[in-house]
C-alpha cells in the first residue's frame, strides 16, 4: 500500500511540476538519470495496478450499497417481491451505476487513469507510441534554429537518453522563443519609418 502512496506523490509531483515555468520544468528532467526514472516507471507500475484494484472495490461497494439502499426503501413496507417491483429496483440501480460511472469519468480526467498513463508516457524512450513523427520534426527543426534547445538535449544525452518529456520541453522552449520572435517582429513592422 506504500507503493500506491509514493505513486500518488509521484503524480501530485508531476502536476505541481506542469504549473511551474518551463525552466524549472527543464532543470527538474535534467537532473533526472536513467536508472531514476526507470525506478519511477516500476513504482508507477506497481501504484497504477493498486489503484485499479481499489478502485474496482470502491466501484463495487458503491453500487452493492446502492442497490441494498434501493431494495431496503423500496420493500420497507411491503415483503412480498413482485415483478414491476424487481424491475424497478433494477432500472433505479442501473441509473444509479450510470451517475456514478459519470462522476467517475469526471474524477478521472482530474487524477485518475488518464494521470497515470501521462506519468507513464512523459517518462517514455523517444520514438515509442506516444512520439508522433510530427512532435519529433518539430524538436529537430527548433532544436536546429534556437542554441538552448540544442543545449538543452545535449546536456540532456550526456546523462541519459531523451524521453517524451524531454521532446516536449524542447518543443516548448522552441515555441516561446519563436513566439518572442514573431511577437518583436509584428511590433516592429510598419514603425521603421
């Protein structure tokens, strides 16, 4: 169970580590070696399949409470099981089992299965699944026409190999200083009088 703890921390790490500036971003993967960030994908691996299986038995209780819950209202008064009254407390179950599942889907947009799979994929090799050739051109070509993105992947390859995250931070340093470029540019435009 300390493993499903860690891997939350881990994930709770990540997204303070997304809100903070690119910089620190690229200080943080920096320092990161391979052997760490292969430590990091096992502990994901081990918390990710702890929190499937607690989350199938808080599924579980929850809609076996539901349908106790349903059963005892429905039948307080009356014992005698009817058809209609069978049905309905099936319909009233299958619509409770649809509200949560919704709120489930909510929870996990927020922190839930697609946050794992992200921890997974940022921690990835370059040129798997979640590279596109376009994420990969697009890293080349910055990193070819702006000095700190090539520096920023050589210091990166003097410790380890490149990983997803490391394309993404690359692809991001590019885009900002084009953006200040295109941004000084458009400012200059007309004023040279």
């Amino acid at each position: 169970m300390s493993q499903l703890f860690k891997g939350l921390n881990l994930l709770i790490a990540d997204n303070e580590l997304h809100r903070k500036p690119l910089e620190q971003q690229a200080a943080y993967w920096l320092s990161k070696s391979d052997r760490g960030i292969e430590h990091e994908i096992h502990l994901l691996d081990i918390a990710k399949g702890q929190w499937l299986a607690g989350s199938v038995m808080v599924w579980l209780l929850a809609s076996l409470t539901a349908l106790a819950i349903i059963a005892d209202n429905l039948w307080e008064h009356s014992y005698n099981p009817s058809f209609p009254k069978i049905i309905l407390v099936l319909l009233i179950w299958v619509g409770m089992l649809f509200v949560l599942w919704l709120i489930a889907q909510v929870f996990d947009q927020k922190a839930g299965l697609s946050r794992w799979v992200t921890a997974f994929a940022s921690r990835e090799p370059i040129g798997g699944e979640h590279d596109s050739l376009e994420q990969l051109q697009e890293a080349l070509e910055l990193a070819r026409a702006y000095p700190e993105v090539l520096e920023y992947k050589q210091r990166v390859v003097a410790r380890r190999p490149l990983r997803h995250e490391d394309i993404r931070i690359m692809r991001q340093m590019g885009r900002q200083r084009r953006h200040a470029e295109l941004a000084r540019e458009l400012t200059m435009l007309g004023n040279a009088g």
